[in-house]
C-alpha cells in the first residue's frame, strides 16, 4: 500500500511538474499546476520526515505503534482542501491549512500510543 501511495504521489508530481514547465514556457507561472505540485510536494515531504521521525521513535521507545497508512488517507484529504483554499484563498491560507493537517496528525500519533489514557 506504501510504495503504491507514494508512485501515486510521485507520478502526480512529475506530470504536475512537466505541465508547470510547460505553463512557464508559455507564461503563466502561478497556474493550477504549480499550485497542484507544490501542495503535493509538501503532503509527500511530510510523509516522508513523518515516517522516518516516527521510525526514530519507534525504535527507541518512544513510540509503540506507527500507522503510515492512516498518514496516506489524512494527506489525501486534508491535501485535496489544501488544494481548494490554495487556490480561493492564497498562500498563506492554504498553509494553514497544511499544518492544521499537520497537527491533526500529531493528536492521531499521539492517541495511537496511549498518550490520552488515563
């Protein structure tokens, strides 16, 4: 399921990318693509550093369960939204947006490894 999730995110990034060449050649360099590579490339570095953190962890004790799967669902979603408020609303909103996500994701990692139990 990893490895086709993240072919999935490298092939999306790659044509993305091949079309932001394209719309710079032409002129356009803010177009529905760059945007659509740029939220794919902070969702995939995020997947990336959020695995081998946890892998860190997981190895020393610090945590006892890690779900990247879960991670793959959570980037789909919230990166889809990333997507919409990008581009209605700016930059700056879709960021938040971003670490919102990227928060929400630190409250599942933290309840998968008891940290809310009393």
């Amino acid at each position: 399921m990893t490895r086709w999730a993240l072919l999935t995110f490298l092939t999306i990034l790659i044509l993305g990318a091949a079309t932001v060449v394209v719309a710079r050649f032409f002129g356009r360099s803010q177009s529905r693509a760059s945007v659509l590579v740029s939220v794919i490339s902070h969702w995939l570095c995020a997947y990336v550093l959020w695995t081998f953190a946890a892998g860190l962890a997981h190895r020393y004790g610090v945590l006892t369960a890690y779900d990247s799967y879960l991670f793959v669902v959570l980037a789909l979603v919230v990166g889809f939204w990333h997507y919409r408020v990008r581009l209605a609303r700016g930059r700056e909103q879709g960021l938040v947006v971003f670490v919102g996500g990227q928060l929400a994701w630190l409250v599942i990692v933290l309840a998968q490894n008891g940290v809310f139990r009393q």
